[in-house]
C-alpha cells in the first residue's frame, strides 16, 4: 500500500512524463502515441518505475529504445517541475508496457481472428 505522498509524487510525474511524451513524439516520431500507464515509486522516493505504452506497435522496439537512451532528458525535466516538492528526483527506470498489445490478441482471439488454434 503506498503512501499519501508515493501517490502524489507518482500523480505528478505521471502527468508530466505524459505531456513530456507527448511533446517529444511530435518532434522525434511524429504519428506515434506514448502513453504513461502508471509509476509507481519506492517509500524512500529514490526509484520510479515508469509503465510506457507505445501505439501503434510497428515502431514500439525503436521508440522504447530512444526513451531509454533520453532518460537523462526526462529526469531533467521531471526534476524542473518537481523542485519545489523533492530535494532530489528519482532514478527513472521505464519498463514496456504491452497490456494494449495482450488485450488486442484477446479482442482478436474472440472475434475468431489471428491464430486461435481452438477455432
């Protein structure tokens, strides 16, 4: 169960990481939509655990590839809007979320598309 303050501080970074995201997909993959899913951060705010959701999926290995190479640019700016709340801005650590690419399988699986060996 997380703490009142884990909540805001992963509230916050949820919400600017999504519009970071946004501005920076324009720029670098324009077409593509990057989605924050969830954060969760440790009770010592030193670690986030960013879910990132890429869509379409043709470019997801490229895009979630670049995210990680820019996570310096993120953290900086996370540590921008956070300043007056933390001392310090966590590591950032983005894990791929493919709960989107799952339930679209199911949604295939129960229309009788894709390979569904039962049908």
């Amino acid at each position: 169960m997380d703490s009142n303050r884990q909540q805001k501080v992963s509230k916050l970074f949820q919400e600017e990481l999504a519009e970071a995201f946004r501005k920076w997909a324009v720029k670098e993959f324009p077409g593509n939509l990057i989605s924050v899913t969830e954060v969760k951060v440790t009770p010592d705010l030193s670690v986030s655990k960013i879910y990132v959701s890429i869509f379409p999926s043709t470019q997801k290995d490229e895009i979630f590839k670049e995210i990680r190479v820019n996570t310096p640019l993120f953290r900086g700016i996370l540590s921008k809007s956070a300043s007056k709340q933390m001392r310090i801005t966590p590591e950032l650590i983005f894990i791929l979320d493919n709960s989107l690419d799952e339930m679209d399988k199911i949604d295939k699986a129960l229309r009788g598309e894709g390979n569904n060996p039962i049908l």
